[in-house]
C-alpha cells in the first residue's frame, strides 16, 4: 500500500513524518531512518502512537511484527544481492534450484530491536522497531567474537532519532530528546555462570508471577 494514498499525514510522535514514510499496513507503518545508523536502517510503527509495546492491542501487536518480516525481505532484496559470502543455493518446493531473483533474510543478517521506554533510550514517545540490515564483507559485526558497536551507537548520540527530528523540525518548546539506555559494561570475566539451582529458583519465581497476572485477567 502507498504511504500516501490513504492515511495522511503520517505521524511519529509529534512529527509528521507522511515524506518518510515506505510501507503502511492496516496498523503500522514503515520509514526511513532521519539518522541511520547503517545502510538500510529503517523504523516500524504502530499507527496509533502508542508509547510501549505492552499498550498494542493483539491484532497492532501480529500487524506490527507482520510489517517487520516484511520490510527484512525487502532490506534483504535491496542489499543482501551479491552479499561477500552468499548462502547455499535455495530450492523450490520441487527441490529444483530456486530461480534467484534477489537477496534473501538468510544471505545477510539483521538487528532487530525496541528500545521500550525512555530509560531504554527511546528518544520519540512512539514505539518504533529498528530493523538494521547487516551486510556480509560489509557492514556485519567482525570477527567471530562478541564484538559489536551497534547497540552502543543506538544508545549513544549516533542513535538519537528524537534528537535528530527536534533538530529538523526547530522546535521552540520543551527540550531536545537526549540518548542513553546503553547496557552497563561488564567485562566477560566478572560474570559468572549460575548454578541450575539458581535458573530453576527463578523459573518457579516467574512461574508464580505468570499465574497471578492470569489470575488477575493480564
């Protein structure tokens, strides 16, 4: 569907964003990124601009996630053509060879992520996937080990969406969204492996915790 056929305008949070906007659903919505942090960074919305990921509703919540496969093929066939280390020809459901008419989610890799709240850095008051495709040979993470700067741009300047549309629009009123929500550094050394006692004590604990929302009608 158009982004500008039906629901105009398009907002994100307090900006109207209707230009930016690719893709939109019966619920959600596509748009390129203001401040990508890679090549093909874009957001996914719900269209009403709730705050939280728990305040959709079920069918928002299947539309969205329906909307983030969505764009990943489409990131996929845009980027992840001619990817440096290409994955296995694919076949059909005849088990003949797939005719190859673009890249595919699994020639290339993505991070997908929320930012759930403002003390997780979400600078926009509007729940946003970030769908991030990570190119083979050119913008995957290095190495084999767990190195990886994604999630310290996301939460760093690099990452501040909110700022980056406060700057565009030259709002007078309230002030500009600041980043922050990274993960404590912890060096691999400090942590420990816990016992399965440990694991099984805390599965009971959510267990307990699980039935009292059902008992309450969570």
């Amino acid at each position: 569907m158009s982004a500008n056929s039906e629901r105009n305008p398009l907002r994100f949070g307090p900006f109207e964003v209707t230009s930016q906007v690719f893709y939109t659903t019966p619920h959600s919505f596509a748009l390129v990124n203001l401040k990508p942090l890679l090549p093909g960074h874009v957001l996914v919305c719900p269209q009403k601009p709730h705050k939280r990921l728990t305040d959709l509703s079920a069918p928002e919540l299947t539309d969205l996630m329906q909307a983030v496969q969505r764009v990943q093929h489409m990131l996929a066939r845009h980027y992840f053509t001619g990817s440096a280390s290409p994955s296995p020809p694919r076949t059909d459901g005849n088990g003949e060879e797939a005719k190859e008419d673009g890249g595919h989610p699994g020639d290339g890799s993505f991070n997908i992520a929320i930012q759930d709240g403002a003390e997780a850095g979400q600078t926009v008051p509007h729940l946003h996937v970030h769908v991030i495709p990570r190119i083979r040979g050119a913008t995957a993470k290095s190495g084999d080990g767990p190195d990886d700067k994604i999630y310290e741009m996301m939460a760093d300047e690099n990452g501040n969406v909110g700022g980056a549309l406060w700057d565009r629009e030259h709002k007078a009123g309230g002030s500009r969204p600041r980043p922050g929500g990274g993960f404590p550094r912890i060096e691999d050394a400090d942590r420990q492996a816990r016992s399965m006692r440990e694991m099984e004590e805390e599965a009971t604990m959510f267990r307990d915790v699980l039935g009292s929302l059902d008992r309450e009608g969570f």
